[in-house]
C-alpha cells in the first residue's frame, strides 16, 4: 500500500489525477461541467486533461513503471 505523505504516493496520486482527467475530458457532458474552467481552483482538471491528452504516451509510460515499481519493488 502507497502512503500519500510520501513521493512515491504523491506520484501516484499525481499519475492517478493527471489520468482520471484526460479520461473525463471524453465524456461530453462532464467536460461541459467540469473542464470548462481554465483558471482558478477548477482551472487545476482542466490543465490535468490537458497534459493527460497531449503528453498521453509519457503519461501511459510512466503509469506502467510506477505499476512495476509498486507491485515489484516496494
């Protein structure tokens, strides 16, 4: 189990973020409600979505290596 006061539970919480974001961004009406802020304390999912699609392939990359260093590592 990953303590969140430590980094590698902030990096997952980050990851975990960064993906749940980039995947509501899909669903029409949750981006219409939730994303349609740009600044602000909303405006944080918007830039989280934002990084979650442009960057998906250092994202997914980074998911799969924090996975291995959880299930194997720790």
């Amino acid at each position: 189990m990953t303590n969140v006061y430590s980094f590698d539970g902030i990096l997952v919480f980050g990851l975990l973020f960064i993906c749940t974001c980039a995947y509501l961004k899909k669903v029409p009406r949750i981006n219409s409600w939730l994303l349609s802020e740009k600044k602000g304390v909303w405006g944080v999912f918007y830039k989280a979505a934002i990084i979650g699609t442009r960057l998906h392939i250092a994202v997914a990359i980074s998911c799969l290596a924090m996975a291995f260093y959880i299930v194997f590592l720790k």
